[in-house]
C-alpha cells in the first residue's frame, strides 16, 4: 500500500441481507406514494361534473326594451346605468369562465402527468425488486411525483377560488338582471300610463261635425237645364279627400296640445255628408260652375286614438277604470307603483292590473296593494 492512498472494499452483501432492505424500500415507497397522492382522476371526476355545470353560461337575456321615453326620463337614466352594470358583470363573469377552463384544462394536464409518474414508480419498483436497480432512480421519480402532487394541490386550489369567484359573478348578474327587467317593467309601466292619458285626452275630440264650402266644376249636357245637372251631380270620387282635408285641418287645432304633428288616414273613422248648393251658374257648352256646403258628421274607430299617438293598438282595447284614492289627513303625498301622484284625494283612470298605492302622512307610510279590476275608491285612515 502506497502513501496518502486508501483502498475500501466493497461490502459483502449476502442475499438475505438484500432481500431485506428491497422490503424496506418497497414499504417506505408505497408508504410515500400513500401519503403523497391527494388528487386523482377518479376524485376529480365529480369536481369536473360540478365546474362544468357552473360554467353554463347564463341564459338570461336582454330582450329588445319597449319604446322608451324621452331621454330626459329619470326611470331611462336608470335603465341604461343599470344595463351598463350588467354589460360590465357580465365581462367579469366571461373572464372567469376563461380563466376556469384554462385551470380545469392545467389540472387535467397534471393528473395525467401523476397517473404516469405512478406508472412509471411501479414499474421502477418492479425493477429494483427483479433487479436490483439504483435506489437513486427511485428517489428522482418519487420527487418527481411529489412536485406533481404539490402542483396538483395548488391547481387545485385556484380551480376552487375560481369556481367561488364565478359563483358571486353568477349571483351579481343574477341580481343585476332582475334589475334590469324590473326598471323595464316599471319604464313600458309609465310610457303605458302617458299613452293612456293621452288617449283619454283626444279620444273625446275625434268624433265631430265639420262643415266647409267647396267649389265645383262638371260638364252636363247643355239640353238639360241647370237644376237637372246639379241634381244629377255626384262628387263620391273626391268626397272622401275633401272630408279628410277639412277633418284634419279642425282636428290638428283641436289636439295641439298632444299631437304636434296630426297624419290621418281615411282607414281610421267612417263619415257620413250632407250636401246643397249655395249658387251655380251654366254655360252654353255645359259646363256646371257651383259653390257647395257640406256637412260632415264624422265617427272614429276604436283604434284611432292608437293610430294618431302611434302606440301600439291594444292599448286601445283595454279596458279603463277609475281609481281615486283618499285618507284623512291634508298633508299626506300618494304614491302609485313608483309614481308620485301628489296630495290626496287623487283621481286616476287606469287599466285593469295589479297597483302597489302608498300614502304617506307625517313621515308614517301605509301600503296597499290592488288589483284594479273596476271603478274603486280606496281610503286610508291615520
């Protein structure tokens, strides 16, 4: 033996031995793979069923809003803020779904990845029992697996964190939602109820007798004596035009005030004439020269008013009833399905439908809801 060198031998290990120390590595292993392993493809599958069904998107719609108001309407104000916050949940809400797939898909990447590890250790264990093979192999995979674990872990986590997150998302747009539709509601509820004023308020004014002048000029047979052409004179062809002209014309000064801009249509009312001639005159070759006064007596239909405003038709149809409300005191303030109506007694003519009324006296509140079905009175008491 030389100087500054050392010789070891290597140790004698009799089978025996071996086969002791491969059972304790099995046992530790096995003990790992145990412990280690928290997430597996058969755990997850009622998770995957349970993020699937709450990454349904949700089917609530925004159908088309009835005509709104004018812009200046506080109730539109509303509206649109609030359809502007469903707009921006609703963005929140398609990023979490996005970010919940893509943590659903790395998770399933991983437990693929596990369930190859776990292959792949027993097959390594296979060998070191058959074999004998380094321990060292064994320690890489089962390291390897743990970080597996581990990253399955945390995966795992952000999938519930997501699935917590997109829940809220859920019920905010829920929420939001049902918003919306209410100020829908509440908005086709107040264009409803100034359609009706404004139906009420011409509907007294279209049925009329208009009277007006008009002068005409026909050829008869000059053999025929002027009182025989005059009475054989019919003006059917532009009768028609000369009552609407005139009709609209008195009609527009009678409706200003709710009609700017009044279009008829000869579809909308039935009119019956009356007519004489004031004078006339013939000349030699038959030609008839007269002045006429016609009486026009004048019946809308039912849908005239509807067609006038331009609201739809069924308004028209409805049936009206009166609604007057009282209460003992002076100072009280009516409130009418979110419409201020001012002191009582208030007077109303509105469809049949169910009315939330609330009078209020001397900060005290007193709610009542009615389904107007008739011409009622309702009292309340201090």
């Amino acid at each position: 033996m030389e100087a500054g060198s050392t010789i070891f031998s290597r140790p004698q290990v009799s089978r025996g031995a071996r086969a002791v120390l491969a059972t304790g590595a099995v046992g530790s292993l096995l003990m790992a793979l145990v412990m280690s392993t928290g997430y597996t493809q058969a755990d997850s599958a009622p998770q995957a069923a349970q993020l699937a069904k709450l990454s349904t998107p949700d089917t609530l719609s925004t159908a088309a809003v009835p005509s709104e108001p004018a812009a200046d309407s506080p109730r539109a104000e509303q509206l649109a803020t609030k359809i502007a916050e469903l707009d921006s949940i609703l963005l929140e809400k398609q990023k979490l779904e996005d970010a919940l797939r893509a943590a659903k898909s790395e998770l399933a990447a991983v437990q693929l990845q596990l369930a190859n590890s776990k292959k792949l250790i027993r097959l390594e264990v296979d060998d070191f029992l058959g074999q004998s093979a380094e321990r060292k192999r064994l320690d890489e995979l089962l390291d390897e697996h743990r970080r597996s674990v581990e990253a399955a872990t945390a995966i795992g986590e952000r999938v519930d964190v997501l699935e917590k997150d997109l829940g809220s998302q859920h019920l905010r747009f829920s929420l939001a939602a049902r918003d919306v539709d209410r100020l829908r509601t509440q908005l086709a509820a107040e264009v409803r109820e100034r359609n009706s004023k404004k139906i009420q308020a011409i509907a007294r004014k279209l049925d009329k007798t208009i009277r007006f002048e008009q002068s005409v000029s026909f050829r008869c047979s000059a053999s025929k004596s002027l009182a025989a052409c005059l009475a054989e004179h019919r003006n059917d062809g532009q009768m028609s035009q000369w009552v609407l002209d005139n009709y609209q014309r008195a009609l527009a000064e009678d409706i200003r005030e709710q009609v700017a801009d009044v279009e008829l249509d000869t579809a909308w009312y039935r009119y019956r004439t009356r007519t004489d001639f004031a004078q006339a005159s013939m000349s030699l070759d038959g030609t008839v020269n007269a002045q006429m006064n016609v009486e026009a007596t004048i019946t809308a239909k039912k849908m005239m008013p509807c067609a006038i405003l331009d609201v739809p038709y069924e308004q028209c149809d409805s049936k009206t009833h009166s609604l007057i409300v009282r209460s003992n005191k002076y100072d009280d303030q009516v409130r009418i399905n979110d419409q201020e109506h001012g002191a009582t007694p208030v007077s109303l003519v509105l469809d049949s439908g169910v009315y939330d009324i609330q009078v209020t006296s001397g900060g005290v509140t007193q709610k009542r809801t009615l389904s107007l079905k008739g011409d009622q009175v309702v009292n309340f008491k201090f």
